[in-house]
C-alpha cells in the first residue's frame, strides 16, 4: 500500500506512534486529534502582558495578544466584551498595552487554522503591591547569588573614549545625557542603541543592546537611561534577564532609570547608580572648565613651592659664601697645617723624651747585668777550671793526679795537668 493510496482505501494507524511513511495520517485527522485533546483541557489561569489589544465596538468578544513576560512567546486571547468593560470600569481607565494581567482561560484549537487561542471569562489586572512583593523576592535570590555585592562593582574611567547610551527612541533622556556630557566636555564621542524601554519588547531590546555595546572595544562605559514613570513602566529593569545580562557586562555600566526615588533591579546589580539621567552625564564625564581651573591651582601650587624652595636654597647659599673661610679659602688649610705641625713636634717630643728615658734604663740594666757576670770576675785574673767532662773544678777533691783540665781565662782558653792538689782543711767540728 503507498501513501497515494486513498485514506478511506486503507486501515489508518490507532494512534500517532503506528503511524509510518507509508501509511500517513492526514492532516485534518491529526488536527482533529489535538482538537479532542485540547477540548479535554480545563480552565487555567494565565499570567501575561497585554501586547496588543484590537477593540471591536458592538461585538460581543474582544481580542488580544497576551505575551510571556520572560520569554519571546505570544498567544491570543478571545475574551467577552462585557468582562473587558467590567475591568475598565473598576480601574476608572481603559485596558492599555503593556498591562500585565492574569487571565482565567480555557484553552482552544482552532482545526481548520492549526492555531491554538485562549477563551476568556476571566481577567484582572497585576496590582503593584504584587509586582513589588515578585521584585522583592527576586532581589532577594539575586542578593544571595552576590550580584549586588560591593565587591563586583568596577570603577568608572576618569575620561572615557565612547560612551555607551541605551535609551528610548527620541526620549528626553537621550537629549539629557548627550547634552550635559557634552556641555561638561565638548566633542565626547557617544555609541548610542535606541530601544524600547517599556512594554513587551523592552527587555530583549534593553539586554541586546548592553551587549552590543559591551562588545565594542573603544565603549569604555555603558549608560542605560529612562525618564520617569508609573512602577508598571519601569517594570522591564527588574526584569532577571536584563539583569543578569547587565551583571554579565564587562564594561562598567550607569543605571540612571526614573527619579531619585526609584530605585529597580538594574539600579543594584550597576557599577554606579545614577539619580536621573543628568547625574549620569556628570557623573561620565569630567567637567573641563573645572579641570581646567584645577590644573591652573595645581600648577601655581607647584610654581609657588618651587619659588619657595629656590628661595630657600638661595638664602643657605648665601649664608654659607658670607662665612669668611669662604671668602679665603686657604684660611682653614692653614689652621689646619698649623695644628698637624704643632701636633708632629708634641709627638717628635714625646718620641725623644721616652727613647732617652728608655736608653738610661737600658744601661742602668747594663751595668746591673755586667756585674753579675762571670765574664767580670775572669777580667779581674780568675779562671774557671773544667774536667774534660765537662763538669766545673770547685774542690781539689774533684782532681786526681794527671788529669787534664780546661782552664777559661777571661781572654782564651787553656789545657793544664794536675801535678798535685792540696786537700782543704777540715771546718770547724770536723774530726
């Protein structure tokens, strides 16, 4: 059987998993089949942002495209035109775009157009307290995650090379930043992204352009600037995936959103937050005029410092060719000579007087010294007799007969034999 084959001349498949190439299902049976599966579907509430909103005066429905507000998808929305008139009147103003609601829908698919819709019966509006108490929570989580922490934020260039401006298209904002910056330094290059900075599109507009602008290399600082407004409008810069994607900027980045009072998401997670856009253009750009005069102060503070120091050296140098060794040089080499000449002859003095004070010493121990030597009592005609030995004669008993005796002389020496010695006489007491 091929696929030419006629539906109604073939057996077709239970169910979608039998279904193969050669046995199809049509297309008005599988739209039949998401229809009974979607007819089976009960009411949900839906939570959206109002994108577009098409009023049909007299008719009983009214139609309008509810967006996702994190996501880039979109569904249509049917709804009775007595329930749109009853939310009007309870909040004494028409349904706008850019209206964040919850809606009260049953689910429908239409076959012939393969379209899916939501039939209303129900919707009300955000309240602020609401989106306040989500904003709150979010700020929480990213808190603890450290977005917000003191330690990530990065410094502002002195004089940046381009500023980065995301704003809205023909906003007073735009005219208050390029403005003032320019008025405090003239000719200050701008990148400028015009977007949308409310409603539907906002945050994919707002986040590209951060990053666009970040990816540029001479954008040395990124301005994200809005006026004023409702808590609903300035809604888009709490957003976590404009947030996330202002933290994920390497560029230093000026959230100068709304009034002083608000104070979004994007206000925290920024390296500087600005009160209004004209804060940020000061707060970019340095003010030439006032540099101009700080550089002038500086440069006479540094022009009377110096005039002071030469002032100063000035004086001391005076001071010191007036002293009257200046005046004669040689003045101070001669008092010095003086001192190292009178100095040699204390010394030449000294010298003398302690080497003749030492020779008298030296001949006084002379004299002491020859008197007590053997050498004087040879001179006076003694003689000192010794044995061959060696030993010294001091007794006739220390000599025999024929022995041969030394005799020292005080000049010479001589070899004598004893002929005969004469014993000593006995000491008194002696037997």
């Amino acid at each position: 059987m091929t696929p030419d084959a006629s539906p109604a001349a073939r057996a077709l498949a239970p169910r979608a998993n039998l279904t193969t190439a050669d046995n199809p299902w049509p297309l008005r049976l599988l739209s039949s089949k998401i229809d009974e599966y979607v007819a089976r579907m009960t009411h949900v509430w839906v939570e959206g942002q109002v994108v577009q909103l098409n009023r049909r005066p007299g008719a009983g429905m009214q139609f309008l495209t509810l967006r996702d507000t994190e996501a880039d998808m979109s569904l249509n929305v049917a709804v009775y035109s007595r329930v749109v008139a009853a939310i009007e009147t309870g909040l004494g103003a028409p349904l706008e775009v850019g209206a964040r609601v919850v809606v009260h829908a049953r689910p429908t698919f239409w076959a012939k157009r393969g379209s899916l819709q939501l039939q209303a019966d129900d919707i009300r509006p955000v309240g602020v307290g609401d989106l306040l108490a989500r904003i709150e929570a979010l700020r929480r989580v990213l808190a603890a995650e450290g977005l917000f922490d003191a330690s990530r934020k990065r410094p502002l260039p002195f004089l940046p090379r381009c500023v980065g401006l995301v704003c809205g298209r023909q906003a007073k904002a735009e005219d208050d930043v390029v403005v003032n910056a320019r008025a405090r330094w003239p000719g200050i290059p701008f990148e400028i992204r015009e977007v949308a900075v409310q409603g539907a599109n906002a945050v994919r507009e707002v986040s590209a352009a951060v990053r666009e602008l970040d990816a540029i290399e001479h954008v040395d600082v990124i301005v994200v600037a809005r006026g004023g407004g409702a808590v609903e409008d300035l809604l888009p810069f709490s957003d976590e995936g404009l947030v996330r994607a202002a933290a994920a900027c390497r560029t230093p980045l000026v959230s100068a959103i709304g009034h002083e009072t608000d104070c979004p998401l994007l206000d925290l997670v920024a390296d500087y937050r600005a009160s209004t856009p004209t804060d940020a253009a000061r707060r970019v750009v340095p003010d030439l005029a006032q540099e101009t005069v700080g550089l002038d102060g500086a440069r006479e503070r540094l022009r009377s410092w110096l005039g002071t120091l030469l002032e100063r050296e000035q004086s001391g140098l005076d001071q010191l060719r007036a002293r009257p060794v200046m005046a004669d040089p040689g003045t101070m080499v001669r008092e010095r000579s003086a001192e190292v000449e009178a100095g040699v002859e204390r010394v030449r003095r000294a010298l003398a007087q302690t080497l003749a004070l030492a020779g008298a010493d030296l001949r006084a121990e002379h004299a002491r010294l020859t008197a007590l030597s053997p050498q004087a009592v040879l001179d006076r005609g003694y003689a000192i007799l010794r044995k061959p030995g060696g030993g010294l004669v001091t007794s006739a008993q220390d000599v025999r007969k024929g022995d041969l005796l030394e005799g020292v002389l005080a000049s010479g020496r001589l070899v004598a034999q004893v002929v005969g010695a004469t014993k000593p006489a006995p000491g008194p007491g002696t037997d």
